[in-house]
C-alpha cells in the first residue's frame, strides 16, 4: 500500500525539490505592496495574475495551499481547502476573490480541480517560484500553506505564514480583517 502511494505520484522532481525543510521567512510588512506574479489558471486555460482580480473585487486572497498530488492532499490543508470552497459564494458577495494557490503541475491540477469540483480559480505554479517569492516556506515534499489578503491598492493586509498550531488562517479569521478594514474605510 504505501509503495503504491509513494511510486503512483509522491515521489516526484518537485517533491525532492521541496523535501527539506525552509522555515517561513516572509517578512513583507502589512500595508507593503504585494509581489506580482502570473500562473496558469486551470479551468480557463490562461496566465492571470492577482491584479487581474482587483478590477472586480476589492479584495483577493491568495490562499497558498498543499497538495502533493492529484492523489495525496494534505492533511492539514484539506479541509480549510473545502471550507474556503463551500463559502466561496459567500466570500465573492463580501468582495473577495479566492485564489487557490497549488504547487502541482496542471495536469494534475485539473483533476484537482474536478475531483474536489472547485469553485473558486486554481493556480498552478509547479515551478513553485511564486511559493518562493512570497517566502512560505518548505517541507516534506511541497511548499507550505499560507493566506495573503491583498485591497484594491495591491497591499498586503493580512498574512497568515503555517504553524502546526494553526497551519492555515480560519475563514472567521479572515473575515474579521476584511470586517476590520471595512469599518476603518467608513470611520475615514
């Protein structure tokens, strides 16, 4: 059974590329501008970039997460993957876009995207350059999850790096920001 795991798309180039352990180091300080990037965007096909969402909603989230494979989920990330899924509705009528952000390659991710019928836009970045860029971190064979909450400026208010007390930031929690920024806006 495990051999089976392992050989049927753990052990991969990517996997030994991320398999020792880098702390997150990001230290873009809240209120920073967010670095930009460009990955594939696998329901539709096209290269987009955070700033292409900014035009539609005041808000973008990118929610960096772990997959190994099509086949393997991360423990710790599935379920906040499936949370951030079933609000999704909820969060775009609040003026968030969601962008689930995946190291695996976009064969794999469009299984991905129809296994867990996916709501919200699924990046690959299986160079994991943009993983890198924002300093998540690294371990056992993917990148770290982590969550950025960009405004309509392109700033950073709001970064949740993994801790295996809390590895990925609660969809409360992430609420409570963009609730904090909004009432700020209208005392302003």
């Amino acid at each position: 059974m495990l051999s089976s795991i392992l050989l049927d798309g753990l052990l991969h180039r990517r996997f030994w590329q991320n398999f020792l352990p880098i702390p997150a180091t990001n230290q873009l300080p809240i209120g920073s501008a967010a670095p930009p990037f460009e990955l594939l965007n696998v329901a539709i096909g096209q290269k987009v970039s955070w700033t292409h969402y900014l035009n539609h909603h005041p808000w973008v989230l990118l929610a960096f997460t772990r997959i190994f494979s099509e086949k393997q989920y991360c423990p710790l990330c599935y379920p906040h993957i499936m949370e951030l899924n079933a609000a999704y509705e909820e969060l775009q009528q609040r003026g968030i876009e969601v962008l689930l952000i995946t190291s695996t390659d976009p064969s794999q991710s469009q299984v991905v995207l129809q296994e867990l019928q996916l709501k919200m836009p699924l990046l690959s970045d299986s160079t994991c350059r943009t993983f890198r860029r924002y300093q998540v971190g690294q371990a056992l064979g993917a990148p770290l999850p982590a969550q950025f909450l960009i405004d309509r400026t392109g700033r950073i208010q709001f970064r949740h790096l993994f801790s295996f007390i809390e590895p990925n930031a609660s969809l409360d929690r992430l609420l409570a920001v963009v609730d904090q920024q909004e009432v700020g806006k209208k005392i302003a």
